[in-house]
C-alpha cells in the first residue's frame, strides 16, 4: 500500500470510507459515484513493472548523458 499513500496520500483510506477486505487483501472505495477496488500486484506484475521502470531509467539516463556531452561539447567550443 505504500504507492497507495504516495499517490492518494495517507487520508485516502478515511475520506474515501474505504472497507479494507482482510480476507482477499483489497480496499473497496467509492469515487464520483463509481466503485474502485484497490487490490495489491501478483509477483509476476511486480517483476514486469520493475523491469519498466527500469529501462525508463535507463533512456532517462542515457538521455541525460548524451545532453550533458553536448552541453561539455558546446562549452568547449565557446572557449576556442
């Protein structure tokens, strides 16, 4: 539930009456009129969003490295 928190905030739960199922490990919740149910990843979900974040790291990183080059670059030219 720690994603949960970050992108709801701690309050979540309470203003939103949120139920928690011990049972099946999910928070019912209704928003707008609509029901959500907050259910935790299966292990095979986790693995597969790990592997997304990181290669999104990786691009960001790489993209990162390859701007601050030019910027070294375009810094040395500047001082010819």
């Amino acid at each position: 539930m720690h994603a949960t928190h970050l992108i709801l905030g701690r309050s979540w739960q309470f203003d939103r009456k949120a139920k928690h199922d011990g049972f099946k490990n999910r928070y019912p919740l209704e928003k707008d009129g609509r029901i959500y149910t907050l259910a935790p990843l299966t292990p095979k979900q986790v693995y597969e969003d790990q592997i997304q974040l990181k290669k999104s790291y990786e691009e960001e990183h790489s993209a990162l490295a390859k701007v601050e080059e030019q910027a070294e670059q375009h810094d040395e030219n500047l001082k010819k």
